[in-house]
C-alpha cells in the first residue's frame, strides 16, 4: 500500500477519492489495490455486484 501510494501521491487527493471495485473482494489483487488502499486513503469504495 505505500508503494502504491508513493506512485499515485500526485494524482490523489485524501478522503476525496471514490474507488470502484468490479471484482470479487476475495480475490487477492481486489484485496490490495482496491480494498486496502480504500481504506488508507479515507476513500469511499463503490462495490459493482455484477459486471
């Protein structure tokens, strides 16, 4: 996670951000990239049930 965040920190914004996971949460890549960097940044995480 603060890898990702050292390469996104110019394009973000804290608690401004909103994420949109289309993917299962269990899955491993959707638990770090979207779940997780979710929740560090203070961000809303919008949860597509169906794609």
């Amino acid at each position: 996670m603060i890898q990702n965040q050292s390469v996104l920190q110019s394009r973000i914004q804290f608690v401004e951000e909103v994420i949109i996971t289309a993917s299962p949460l269990y899955h491993v890549y959707m638990m770090t990239i979207t779940m997780n960097l979710a929740v560090m940044l203070g961000a809303a995480n919008v949860i597509v049930p169906v794609f």
